[in-house]
C-alpha cells in the first residue's frame, strides 16, 4: 500500500477471479482509496493487466514525488497450456490508462506499467437496449456502463449520438456529477426508432479524463441477430428429406426466415425457402447425401439480419421391403 501527500491512499495486488479466463491465472489490480480522519476507504479493484494467454507476478510499485504518477511493474509469463490461453478477456474487466513497456527480454519479462494521478471514466464498449430491433416508431431504452477506472474521482456526462463515433448528431446527455475512482456508473436515455439503419454511440466526457481510448459505446436500434439453427434431422424426416429447426432470436419487428443450402460449410449456399415458422422439411434431397444450411431473418421492412453459422446433416437411406408373392 502506498500513500501520496495528498492523502490518497494505492494498494496494488495480484488477483484471482474465477469467473475471468484472464484473472484466473492471475493479474495485477488496484484499489484507490482516500484517508479521512484517519481511516481509508477503498473504491472496487481496476484491472492494470489484463493479458490474455499470461498470468502477471510478483508485482511491485512506487509512487513519483513530483507528479504523484504510480509506478507498477510485474513479471509476465505466457501460458502453454489452459483455457487462458485462448480465451477472450472478461467483458467486465476494463483496463485504464496504464502505459506498459517491456523493462527485460527475458522468458518472464519484467513489465512497467505507469498509472497517472487522474481519472479515467470508461464505458464498456456495447451499449445496452432494452428492446432488440424494435418497429419504428418505437421508444428503445439505451444504457451505457462504465467505470471510472482512475486513482482519482472524476466528474462525468455520457452524450447519446445517432451515428458513427467522431460524427453524428447528438440526441441527448446524461449528468452523473462526480463518480469516485473504481466506482461504477450507468447512464440510460429513450431514444426513438427511426426508419433505415440506426447505429447510435455513447461517450464519457470529463474535464479530467487520463484516457480517451476507452470511452466510447457502440449498438444500433435496427440491428438484427442472427437466427440459430439448432438441428438438421434425418432420423425423424421423411424418405430423402431433412428436418431443419431453428430458433427465432429475441427480438422484435421480424416477419420471417431466409433458409439457404449447400453440399458443404464451404461450398456456395443458394436459397432453398423462405419460411414464417421455425421449422422446415426440406424433401426431395439425395439419400444418403450431406447437406449443409444457414439461415437468415428479415423483417417487415425487408431488412436481413447476418448469417447463422452453418450446421450439417445427412439424409437417411430408407429401404422398402416388398411381399414375396408367389402364383
């Protein structure tokens, strides 16, 4: 634990988390916290590190004199084996405005991590909506979660914008005043659905912001998920048929199915129905035969969503016994 003149109070570890691919191996967090009338208290840990396919050790910090900057440096060391490996990072861990350099060359390098005496409000990178592609016309609920992952509390509005991040128009603003450092935030606005595409986005604005690199949320109001197809059964068909179940995605506005076929997941895929109801026998295929399907939604606009992953089957041989019929 390290103390600053100004009473701000750091304490770095290394923690585990069971429920993140990355922190279960280990990970370097810091807690923030401010001693008043000499007691300290501490915000939730943030994230320094957050290395996919390595565990950080042995961590250590210091604090500068003259700019109050934190200092932390850890050995690094890559994994070879386990599910940390390959696994994405946690979707809750959001990592501030830390600058690392590689301090040795070594197979466990030492790393430098440098935390400025600021915040540092972030938003997690997907915007929340309350209702998924709703009719136009409609009032959608938009949320975006962060947290101020500085060492210092920073004062915040989130800015709702219909558009790409650095353009569009804004819609509207939310004033969260003053979130201590490791709090979290949320700011939620109604937005209503317009005609064609709706991509919208979220930004953090602060006079004291370490990192601008983690402001921004993303969505959009008329996206569509891709549906699922959940079997491709032969057993239970008819002779030189498949049966193929899908499973609709949550949301609204959808009027039907685009079903497309092929002979392999790699292979073209040409349309072979388009369909209002999650089910479809598809007759009059090769017995004995592959095929593969992917499958869209549309609307009532005539809007497509993306492809569902391709999902394969093989139609059944069916054999017929005749009567041996002797005259």
């Amino acid at each position: 634990m390290l103390s600053a003149p100004n009473g701000a109070a750091s304490v770095v570890f290394r923690r585990f988390d069971a429920a993140s691919p990355t922190a279960s191996v280990g990970q370097i967090a810091l807690s923030s916290g401010i001693i008043e009338g000499g007691r300290t208290t501490y915000g939730e840990p943030v994230a320094l590190t957050n290395s996919a396919g390595a565990q950080q050790w042995m961590p250590a910090a210091t604090l500068n004199p003259v700019t109050n900057a934190l200092l932390v440096s850890s050995v690094r060391r890559t994994l070879t084996t386990g599910a940390a490996s390959s696994s994405a990072p946690h979707e809750d861990e959001m990592t501030g405005a830390a600058h690392m350099t590689f301090v040795t060359a070594a197979a466990d390098p030492v790393t430098a991590l440098v935390i400025e005496d600021r915040g540092d409000p972030a938003l997690e990178s997907t915007l929340a909506l309350d209702r998924i592609h709703a009719p136009v016309g409609a009032t959608v609920q938009v949320t975006a979660h962060g947290r101020n992952l500085g060492r210092r509390a920073a004062d915040v509005t989130v800015r709702f914008l219909r558009g790409a991040p650095g353009g569009g128009v804004q819609v509207g603003q939310v004033v969260i005043g003053a979130v201590a450092a490791g709090a979290a935030f949320s700011a939620t606005l109604p937005v209503t659905v317009q005609m064609g595409d709706q991509p919208l986005y979220a930004v953090a604005v602060s006079t004291d912001n370490a990192s601008s690199a983690n402001d921004i949320a993303t969505g959009n109001l008329a996206a569509m998920p891709a549906p699922i197809i959940s079997a491709v059964d032969g057993e239970n068909a008819l002779a030189n048929s498949l049966l193929v179940v899908l499973e609709q995605p949550a949301a609204e506005d959808l009027a039907g199915f685009r079903l497309l076929r092929s002979t392999g997941p790699d292979a073209p895929f040409v349309l072979a129905a388009e369909i209002t109801e999650p089910l479809y026998l598809d007759l009059g295929l090769t017995a004995g035969a592959t095929y593969c399907y992917r499958a869209q939604v549309y609307d009532t606009r005539g809007n497509l969503s993306p492809l569902s992953a391709p999902v394969c089957g093989a139609s059944t041989f069916y054999r017929t016994f005749l009567p041996a019929v002797n005259r």
